[in-house]
C-alpha cells in the first residue's frame, strides 16, 4: 500500500488550526437560505472556472459564470465544454458526499469522474481508461515540464494503491486535510489518464474533505488559490519530487491555500451572518425561511423597509392575511421588527 513520508511542521499546525477555527465558525454561523445558496453557489462558480483556467482555460470568471448559467458567449468550444464538464463533476462530488455513507472511494467511481471531466473532448475510447503513453507534465503558463510522471504500464497497480490508501481503516488518524493534500499531490504524479488529470486530482481531493466531515456547507474553493499564483503551485508539487518523495512542503503550502481561503469565507460569513443574540437562540443553526418569507426578508433588505401597500406589489395572488401571518412569523424568529401600528406600520431588519 502507498504510504506517505512528510513531517508534522510547526506551519502545518497552524495552518490547521486557522482551519478548525474558520471551520467552527462557518459551520455554526446562522445564514438566511439566500446567503446559503449565494455563498455556495459562488464556491461552485469559482472552483469551476479556476480549476479549469489553472490548465489553460481562456474564459474570463465572467465569461464562466455566463457559460454555467446557460448564456451565450464567445470562446472556444473546448474551454465551453470544460467549464460545463467541471460544473457536472463538482456537482458529482457534492452528491456523493450525501450517498456515500461507507466514505469509500473506488477504482470505478475515478473512472466515472473523468469520463464527466473529458466529455466531449477527449475520445470516447480516451475517457475513463489508463493512459497507454510517456507523458510528462508542463506548466500550462510557461510550458516547463514540471515533472515526469511513471511508465504506463505501472498506473494501474499505483492508482490501485492509491485507493486502498484513500479507504484503509488504518489511516483513521491522517487529518483529513492532510489526506486530502497527500492524494492530490499523488494523483497528479501518477498522471493516470491522457488529459483532465488536474481535474480529477481537485475534485478527487475535495471528495475527500466532504467524506471526512470537511465540507464546510461547501463554501470554499481551493482552485481558486492555486491559479491566483500558478508557478507557486507548480513549485509545490515540484518539491516532492526535489525532496525525494517527502511531502512536507507540499503540504505545508496545501494547508496555508485552505487557511487563506476559509479565513476569506469567514469574514463574509460573519458580516451577514444572524447576530450573535439570534445565533444563541437558534443553537448556531441555519434559519429555514419558506420561499414567501424569504422573498420578504430580501425586500426588506435592499430597500430598508416593508410596509402593507406594497403587500400587492410582492404578492399579487396572496391575500393581505397571509402575508401578516408571515410577517409575524419572523418577526416572532427576530428576524425583523414592526415599527408603528396599523396600516402605516413599517417592517424592518432587527
């Protein structure tokens, strides 16, 4: 079995704990249902468009965000369909977070993540099957060949103790944020497939962290980070290899990009988050607003206050009761307050 060799460092630790700590507060923060779905929804967008521009990808983040909202723009159809191809395979990894209850990760399940990656790129006779070639592998910004991944002939069997290290009981005490750093460096040196490597090494390891208790309401995004500065992420990977086989650095730079940004996502986190009186009296969970109230916060929100004559304007085929029982409601959550009585009452954030 595959078996790691790194060091515990001093910054490993505190990248962690600058983890854990963002984690706590993220995971606890209570959010109105409109900044769940808008902070996720951005993580989606970001991790799309970065892991894909990292490899060459020319979109713009605009252009990405465009593509994925079924827009048209103008590009090349292969970065379109990259965009599209590592939208669907976020959205892979998402869903086996909530099926996979034995946290397992198979051979065919890899396969089946790049065959979503190189849709209609690569060959069909290409997609989900071991390379059959020497590659190497270059910086997509410079072109400098960054490593030499192994022979053909020996991906299989090192693929295959990849796994078996990814799901061994033994390995219980790795960090999942450790693990999850190991198995993308060692993906991308294995390099099992002819094209979408990359790809499949970042969702691969995001599967990770959302197996392992780390999918943080899935609000970050680590490819971001990575091609904000791509030479230092090439320098990265190519230090395992300069240090014979020992991931320390490696690591050492994989843990400070999820402590930069989870500490981001905090900040935001906590600039909309519910106060903290709310928070206590809720236990830190999310508010779950039906579609009606939350449509009311959101209006309150951007024009500072509701009153009963724009009751119609909101809900033409409601009737003006329902939306009082509604009002109550949140009221009632402390969500808003009323301020006056009677028709000329205002409703405002708390």
């Amino acid at each position: 079995m595959y078996s790691p060799k790194y060091t515990i460092t001093n910054s490993i630790l505190r990248n962690i704990g600058l983890i854990e700590a963002a984690k706590e507060v993220i995971d606890h923060a209570p959010l109105l249902p409109y900044y769940e779905k808008k902070f996720r929804d951005d993580a989606l967008v970001r991790a799309v468009h970065y892991g894909t521009h990292i490899e060459g990808n020319e979109l713009s983040l605009n252009q990405a965000e465009k593509v994925l909202a079924g827009q048209v723009v103008i590009g090349r159809d292969r970065d379109i369909q990259e965009v599209l191809n590592y939208r669907k395979a976020m959205e892979e990894i998402g869903k086996s977070r909530e099926e996979n209850h034995q946290q397992e990760i198979t051979e065919d399940f890899i396969f089946h993540l790049h065959k979503m990656t190189v849709a209609k790129i690569l060959p069909e006779e290409q997609a989900g099957v071991y390379r059959t070639s020497r590659v190497v592998i270059r910086n997509s910004r410079n072109g400098e060949v960054v490593f030499k991944p192994p022979v053909a002939k020996d991906v299989p069997t090192q693929i295959q103790q990849l796994v078996a290290f990814i799901n061994a009981t033994t390995n219980q005490d790795i960090h999942p944020i450790l693990k999850s750093g190991i198995v993308h460096y060692e993906f991308v040196r294995i390099h099992p497939f002819t094209d979408g490597n990359g790809r499949v090494a970042r969702a691969l390891s995001t599967l990770i962290l959302f197996l392992e208790g780390y999918d943080i309401r899935q609000f970050f995004s680590l490819e971001e980070y990575f091609d904000k500065d791509a030479l230092s992420y090439y320098a990265a990977l190519q230090s395992v290899e300069q240090h014979f086989g020992e991931l320390t650095d490696w690591l050492e730079y994989f843990t400070h990009g999820l402590s930069v940004e989870l500490g981001r996502i905090r900040e935001r986190v906590e600039h909309v988050s519910v106060d903290n009186r709310l928070k206590q009296r809720l236990g830190g969970k999310p508010i779950m607003l039906t579609d009606r109230q939350l449509k009311i916060v959101e209006y309150i929100q951007e024009t500072g206050f509701l009153q009963n004559q724009a009751f119609k304007e909101l809900f033409p085929m409601i009737s003006e009761d329902a939306v009082l029982l509604d009002l109550k409601a949140l009221v009632t959550a402390g969500l808003i307050k009323k301020s006056g009585v009677t028709k000329g009452a205002r409703y405002i954030m708390s």
